[in-house]
C-alpha cells in the first residue's frame, strides 16, 4: 500500500498523557518550553526546534510545518501534554528511514522537570505501539548521544538492541567530541 494512502490516528492516549499531532496555535507552548528552566540550553545540541525556535511567531511557523510532515509521510512529530493538568511537556518525533523495510527513527524530548518520572517510558511506549500497529514498522532505530545516559537506558528498557556507536562523530559547541549509539527493535524481537 502507497503510504500516502495509510490511515492512522493523530491521537494517543496513555494514562497520564495525550499525545498529538501538533495544531494551529500549539507554537506559543513550544516557544514557552524551550524558555523555560533552561530548555533550550540543554536540548540545543540534540533538536533543531531549540536552535531554530527563537521567537513565537518561529515556534509558529515549525509547528505548521510539523503538521505538513503529517500530510506528506515525512515526518510524525507529536506533542505530548499532562492529562491532569493539560500543560504541554515535550514530544516524540517518528522519522521515516525507508519505507520499503519499512523502517523508522524514534525520537523523544521532555522539560527537565518532568523527566525522571517515567513520562518519556510511557510516551515511547505508545509510539512504539503506533508503530508497530498502524504504520506497519517491521524496524524502529533510536538514535541517542553516547553521553545522553538516560536516553541510552530508556533505550534499552524498551527493548531496543544496541547495534552500533559511531565514536567520535559530533563536535559539541564546547569542542568536546561525543559519539552517537545506535539502537534497532525489529517486530520479531
């Protein structure tokens, strides 16, 4: 089946959260969770939105160009928010790698303060979920930095396979130079 003509749901519910494709007005919640405790400095070297983000009207314009990945199959960037209280607190993004596998790269980021609560395990959960279910992934790749530990254990929680590290491969704003460790679950795992 065409891609384009896939059928699948821009919602998913956990316990705590809901998770969605982002909408016309969502860019003030993501300009507002880069400029709070120190967001932005801390994921700036890991996603683009904390670089490119520098105003409302920026945080605008990508959350419009995030739902138009949607339309195209290019990308599936979904925002995450506490049911309980309704406040926006981070994504997971799904990147197509090649449809034909079919193969993709997931993704997460949350506000600092709200990780180490087990939110990024039951958001990953879901996507991985969604994965498997509605966009057939026979493979899923997590991509993490070699000194992003928590993100490496999260990996490994979820059942992903170390499969790789690229040493050495990215020169931090500081000159440090990390590497990145790539993670594979395969619908037979």
């Amino acid at each position: 089946m065409d891609k384009i003509l896939l059928v699948f749901p821009s919602r998913l519910e956990t316990t705590r959260l809901t998770m969605r494709k982002y909408e016309k007005g969502d860019g003030k919640e993501l300009y507002q969770l880069f400029e709070n405790n120190n967001n932005r400095e801390y994921l700036i070297e890991h996603i683009d939105e904390a670089t490119n983000v520098k105003t409302e009207e920026d945080a605008e314009i990508r959350i419009q160009e995030l739902s138009e990945d949607w339309i195209t199959r290019s990308k599936f960037v979904m925002g995450i928010w506490l049911k309980s209280s309704g406040k926006y607190i981070g994504q997971v993004w799904i990147e197509p790698n090649k449809w034909e596998v079919p193969s993709f790269e997931l993704g997460w980021f949350l506000e600092r303060s709200h990780q180490g609560k087990g939110i990024a395990t039951e958001a990953a959960k879901a996507a991985i979920i969604f994965l498997f279910k509605h966009l057939k992934a026979y493979k899923i790749i997590a991509i993490t930095r070699d000194d992003n530990h928590e993100s490496s254990r999260l990996a490994e929680r979820l059942g992903f396979i170390k499969e790789g590290h690229l040493r050495e491969h990215i020169i931090k704003k500081n000159g440090t130079r990390i590497g990145l460790l790539y993670y594979g679950m395969s619908k037979n795992d």
